[in-house]
C-alpha cells in the first residue's frame, strides 16, 4: 500500500464524474483507491496483480500533476511507459526566477511545452512548479535533455534543434511512439 498527495484541484479529476475516473483506474489498474478529500490523500492498495499495481500510484500522481485521465492511464498501454516529475522550483533561485523558468518552458503561446511532447512523442505537462512527463525511456530522456537545456538558460532554438534532431534520431531507429492528444 502506498499513500499520495494531490493538488485539493485535481481531487475532482481523480474521482471523475459519478466516481467514473476512480472505478477506471481501480479496475485497469487492479488497485482500490481510498480519497480523503479533505486533505487530498490517497491510498493506493494492490488488489488484483502485483506488477500492474504498481504503476496505481504513478496514474494518482500524474493525475495530481495535471494529466488527464486517459493520459495517466496510458502508463497501463506499455510496460516500458514511465512518468517523470521534474521540480523547477529546485532549480530556481526564488519565486521571480520559478516564473520565468516556468514561462521558458511554456514558451510563446505554449509552443515551447507543445514542441517538446510533438517532437519527443511524450505527452508533456507543466502543473505548479512541476513538469511532468510520460512516456517511453527514450521519449522521457529527450524531454528531461530539453528541459534542462531551457532551465540552464540555453536559447530556444537552440533546443528546438535538438528536439528536431532527437526526433530524426528516433525515427531513424524505428522507434515509433505515440501521439498523445491532451
């Protein structure tokens, strides 16, 4: 059994409408979810197979970091499938420099977040002071590579191309993935 905090905001997004997300979840996942709505902690039990519940925690804590449902119970589709949290708050010096960060990652328009899940073929969020990513290994690294890349301060075109190129790699080696819709 494993326990998880989310976002007071997302609680609603875990249950679903009627409990429609919750019973998802706990049936795909073959975990039972026990939501304190009150402080927003979950309790994720394994209930049906041991391997398959262990990604149970990983699709409360996308969903509590701005995933959508189906996106989240996307890590359920692969066994290579993977969610990565990267904390920009660690990397930021105080709440102005968190801001701008946040703002690089974004991009004009959101074009900066955009390109990054298009051209890694990761599905990519940015929730608070987090961005959270999932993926295959190798979509998940290209998009960590980027973010780092922005939050050093590299120039946007700069990780435009090696986006471009990481995708060109991976299309190369026949890697296929998947385009998420978000």
């Amino acid at each position: 059994m494993q326990h998880v905090k989310i976002p007071q905001d997302r609680i609603g997004v875990l249950i679903g409408e009627g409990g429609e997300t919750m019973r998802e979840i706990e049936e795909r996942a073959e975990v039972r979810l026990d939501i304190d709505s009150e402080t927003g902690q979950v309790r994720v039990e394994s209930v049906g197979d041991p391997i398959t519940g262990l990604k149970g925690p990983d699709i409360v804590k996308a969903i509590g970091r701005g995933f959508a449902p189906d996106e989240a119970l996307a890590l359920l589709d692969d066994e290579m499938m993977m969610f990565e949290i990267i904390d920009v708050k660690a990397a930021s010096r105080n709440e102005k420099d968190l801001r701008r960060k946040k703002g690089r990652l974004i991009g004009e328009d959101g074009r900066t977040r955009e390109l990054m899940a298009d051209l890694s073929g990761a599905a990519v969020v940015i929730y608070g002071s987090t961005l959270g990513v999932i993926g295959q290994p190798e979509q998940v690294d290209t998009v960590r590579e980027a973010a780092e890349m922005i939050l050093d301060g590299a120039p946007h075109g700069s990780v435009y191309s090696f986006l471009e190129r990481r995708h060109n790699e991976m299309k190369q080696k026949g890697m296929e993935y998947h385009q998420f819709t978000g």
